[in-house]
C-alpha cells in the first residue's frame, strides 16, 4: 500500500478541489475537507493538520508536523512551502484573562479573533515557526527556523527571530528558474 491517498481516495474525502500530482500522506489529518482547495504538485507529509478554509496552490510542500488552523482562511501560493512544525493559526482566542478559552467553552465566554493568513509566490517558512492571525507573508520572504511571525513581512527579504525581523534582502534569482 502506498503511504499517499491516490487520486480517487482524494476525491472521496470530499475535498473542494484537488488539482493533479497531489500527495497527501494517509497519517495527515484533515477536517472540514469541503473548505480545503488543492493545486497541482502539492505533498503534505505525515501528522500535519489541515483544518477550516485553506487553498494551496501548485508546488507547494507542506512537511510533516505542520498544522494549519484555517478558520478565517490560509492561504499559500504557488512555489512555497512550510518546513516540520510549523503552526499557522487564522484565529486565537483572547487570552488577556477577560474571556475562557478553548474550543469547548460556550462562544458567549469567548473573544475568538482573527484574519486570514496569506503566503504569497516563492516563500519559504523555516522549521518551527508559528505564524499568527491576519498576516501577509509577501512574495519572495525567507523566515528562519523557530520565529513568531506577528504582522505583514515586506517581499523577497529575509525574516528571523521572536518576533521575525528583517535580516537581510532575498536574490530574486530563483525567478530565473520559474519564469
């Protein structure tokens, strides 16, 4: 037995779209599966967790470990990829101590907010990282390995750090290959 969906186990999931070359490893969760939109030449490896309105473009790899918390929609375009581990959250609960918290607690105790999260063209997120609600990650950015990104990171530089900043600018040379 192969350790990816085929095809027609894809189309079964109930997934909203589901492009060509799609390898979903068979230990991924995946809920809300009529919210999740797929491109071509997508891998999502083993234990990551796909949950709420996500679309990913094409060549896109999601590696093992990675959650994406998709309430409020994420987004990831074309020639991107997050590395193990990594967490995108498109909403979080108030956790200043006026509300509860958690998922089983009645929403008239919670203050849930949030945005979407965008991961544009040619961008790479390092192992570990967390990336929080309503974030823009522009084309070309490059983050290290375990950083918290918190707001909108500018196109083709480099980020770092709790929280990420600006390191240095990103060559374009890759468009090279692409275009």
């Amino acid at each position: 037995m192969n350790s990816f969906y085929t095809l027609d186990e894809l189309i079964l999931l109930g997934l909203k779209a589901v492009g060509e070359n799609v390898l979903i490893s068979r230990k991924a969760s995946i809920y809300s599966p009529g919210e999740i939109e797929l491109g071509n030449h997508i891998r999502i490896d083993d234990f990551c967790i796909l949950s709420g309105k996500i679309c990913i473009g094409s060549f896109v790899h999601i590696s093992a470990y990675t959650a994406l918390y998709g309430k409020n929609g994420i987004f990831i375009d074309d020639y991107s990829g997050l590395s193990p581990y990594c967490i995108i959250f498109s909403a979080t609960d108030d956790f200043s101590g006026n509300y509860l918290i958690g998922p089983m607690v009645n929403s008239e105790f919670r203050n849930v907010t949030g945005g979407s999260v965008w991961i544009k063209k040619y961008s790479q997120v390092g192992a570990a990282c967390v990336i929080l609600p309503n974030v823009i990650i522009n084309e070309g950015v490059a983050i290290g390995a375990m950083s918290l990104v918190n707001k909108t990171l500018p196109a083709w530089g480099i980020y770092a750090g709790i929280p990420a900043i600006f390191i240095k600018k990103r060559s374009k040379k890759l468009l090279g290959y692409i275009r």
